[in-house]
C-alpha cells in the first residue's frame, strides 16, 4: 500500500523533471489522498464506498496518461483533465452500461498500446538525455540503468508472493545503493527540512480546463468502471459477502471519482481501487474491510511524515529511467494482451487497430510532425494517445455498431430483433 504511490510520485516527478519540494508536497498528497480513498471504500459513508475491503492507490494506466497529457499540454491542464474526468465519472454512471459496448477491448487496449510507446521513449530520455544536449548518451549513466533494469529482473526471478509484487520498487532502492557507491548520490537532502508535511492543493496553479486534452483520461475511466464492477464482484465473493449489483457498484465507482476529484485539486493522477486487493484477501485470508480501513489511517499518517518524501528526491534519474522504462513496457504488454482479446483475426478489427496504431504514433515517432497546423487543430493532433482512442473508438462505431444495425434492419425490416432473439 505504501511501495505503489512512493514508485508512483517518484516516476512522475523524475519523468516531469519536478522540484525536490513539489515531489515531497505531491507524495504527502498520495499518501493522504490513499489514506482516505481506502477509508471511503472500506466504510461506505453515505453512497459512497462499497463497504468491502478495498485499499485506493495511483498508478498504472491513469498515472501513465496524466504524465502523458502532462508532457503534451503542461501540468495545468493535466489536473484540469483530471478534474474533469472524475465528473464525467459522475455524470456518465447512470448511463455506463449503455457506453460499454464502444469501447471493448480493441479500443482500450490500442490506446493502452499508444501509451506505452510513447512513455517507454519518455524513461529512455531520463537516461540518455535530450539528443543533441552535452552528456547525451553518457556510457555511465546508460550502465546505471541497465543495471537497475537487471536487479529488477533478478529480484523478479527471486523473489515470491507480495516481495515479487515489490521488484521495481527493489529496483529503484538497489539502482540507487549502486550510484551512491559511484558518487552520484548526495543524500544531504534527507537530512534537511521538517518533519510534518502538508500537502498545498492547485501546486501546479490554477488547472486549465481542455476538454480534447482530456479525452484519454475519460475514455479510460469508462472502461474503469468496467473494471471497477468486476472487482467489486469477485471481492464480495472472496469475502462472503452478498452485494445488490445495482447499487454496491455505482459506490464502488462513486468512491473512485469522489477521491480522484479530491486528489485533482492536489495535482495527483487519477486514483483507483486496486486490482491486487482481491490476490492479498484471497493469500492472507484476511476478510475484514476493518483492516483496510486501519490501512488507511496508516497512509494518512504517512502522508503527513516529510523524510518520507523527501528520501525520493536523491534517487538519479539514470536508475529512475531503467526502472521506468521496464514499468511503461509492461503497461504496453498489458495493451497487448488486451488486444488478444479484441478478434483480431477479423479484417475489421485489425484495420481499426492497425489505423488507430498508425494515426496514434505518428507524433510520437515523428515530434513536430503537425507543427504547421492551426494552433487549435495542433493541440488534439499532437496528442497521440487522443487521436489513437478517438480513430480507434469511431472505426469501431463504424464498423461493429453502424454496420450490424444495417444488417439487422435489411434482414428484419418490420420488427427490433430483441435480446432473447440474439441469445
């Protein structure tokens, strides 16, 4: 519960090259924001919260493409997105099982692809630096990194259970030890400052609302709620708890909105409830929502603690980029598998994601490619992760949805086919 935001803030500050106090501020935030996402989930207060045991953290897919939007179109607007997003998760629950079926797995797992490229490329430049730039390159720092990149392998291979969960975060602290064993370590830093920290909200300034920069974020949390349903299943049931599906979800997912929108105005990333709650139940065989809410108490009064924080800031960005580099690829497998999913022996799909694919890396592969548009035009076409989503999204309209009904009024032109008769 502590490892996932401490490896969180710490790819993000290095990947956004963030001040040493914004990087103490932004993980106080994580921690906190955590803290009470998981007392939400775990207690239930009012509509909010499935009353099971659920530890709230950031990370994964919503951190990638917050750093994503972040690198595109500035930290502002990314906590605008963020913003944004969580009431759009508001105000499209109601209607979420309706907005399912356009975004099946081609869909997401095509963006999740995009993302994964792009910010594989984004670890590579902490290590290497920007082409061109003095120490571009530097055999030193690419060695600080593949060595980095091998102790997480190796503590992978070694390790078993919740350890091996902790392999990159191992990583990091080993890759760290080696460059303090070179000198490239001052660890000074962890000595100064207080002790008690408080998180400032707007750290960024005041958040730019773009709704088209926003756009992959909502895209993702349709499908996170999706995701968000299935755990609040299989967690009910690895608890022996029995749920209505109709109102426990919508709190499970009103749960993840309410913390997002309060760690927006915090400049953190989306937060969600994580997946590997249900593995640690099921392992430990411990049941009670009580021990996440203890859990959470704990990260709150984490988040209050500065050397926590500020331990963070020593860490070279060579071992930060290794590690980095190996978390960004694993989030474009997952893409992969998902997209093993989505049929692609069918022509259509694969032309849909094939197109979104080319569309998508296009800038990535190419910066400065649409540098001759419009300004307005310039801010949705340079955004790879955005056009990706939105051609894959419209291609599977097309192609799956407007051309089924076709089909179905050419067969059956006097009646609605209804839901038995598809069974």
């Amino acid at each position: 519960m502590a490892a996932t935001p401490i490896s969180a803030i710490f790819l993000m500050s290095a990947t956004l090259r963030l001040s040493p106090q914004l990087t103490v501020d932004l993980l106080s935030a994580a921690l906190l924001l955590s803290g009470i996402g998981s007392l939400v989930q775990s207690l239930g207060p009012w509509k909010f919260g499935p009353r099971l045991p659920f530890v709230m953290l950031p990370g994964g897919a919503p951190l990638i493409l917050f750093m994503a939007i972040a690198q595109q179109h500035g930290l502002r607007t990314a906590t605008g997105a963020v913003i944004l997003t969580a009431a759009f998760t508001f105000l499209v629950l109601p209607l979420f099982s309706r907005l399912l079926k356009f975004f099946p797995p081609l869909v997401i797992g095509t963006m999740i692809v995009i993302v994964g490229v792009n910010l594989v490329r984004v670890g590579a430049l902490l290590v290497t630096g920007q082409p061109g730039t003095p120490g571009f390159g530097d055999p030193a720092r690419l060695g600080l990194a593949f060595a980095t990149i091998g102790l997480i392998v190796a503590f992978t291979r070694l390790l078993r259970g919740v350890l091996r969960q902790l392999a990159v975060l191992l990583g990091l602290i080993g890759g760290t030890g080696l460059a303090f064993a070179v000198g490239q370590v001052h660890p000074g830093a962890l000595l100064a400052g207080q002790l008690v920290s408080v998180p400032r909200p707007l750290p960024y300034g005041a958040p730019v609302f773009d709704v088209l920069a926003a756009l992959p974020l909502m895209l993702y949390s349709v499908a996170s709620m999706a995701e968000a349903t299935g755990q609040t299943v299989i967690n009910a049931e690895a608890v022996g708890k029995d749920i209505d599906i109709r109102s426990d979800v919508p709190r499970t997912v009103r749960g993840d909105a309410l913390t997002s929108l309060l760690g927006g105005f915090l400049g953190l990333p989306l937060m969600v409830t994580s997946g590997e709650n249900i593995g640690i139940v099921r392992v430990t065989g411990v049941r009670s929502r009580y021990v996440t809410a203890a859990a959470g108490v704990v990260l709150v009064l984490l988040g209050f603690l500065a050397p926590v924080a500020r331990a963070i800031s020593v860490m070279p960005s060579a071992v930060v980029g290794g590690a980095a580099m190996v978390v960004f690829a694993v989030i474009t497998v997952l893409g992969v598998q998902m997209l093993n999913r989505a049929r692609l022996q069918d022509h259509t799909s694969m032309v849909t994601c094939a197109v979104a694919l080319a569309l998508g890396l296009l800038p990535i592969l190419v910066p400065g490619v649409y540098a001759g548009f419009p300004s307005g035009v310039r801010i949705l076409l340079e955004s790879g992760v955005a056009v990706g989503a939105l051609v894959a999204a419209v291609l599977n309209v097309l192609f799956h949805h407007l051309g089924r009904r076709t089909a179905d009024a050419g067969a059956l032109p006097a009646e609605v086919p209804s839901p038995a008769a598809h069974a």
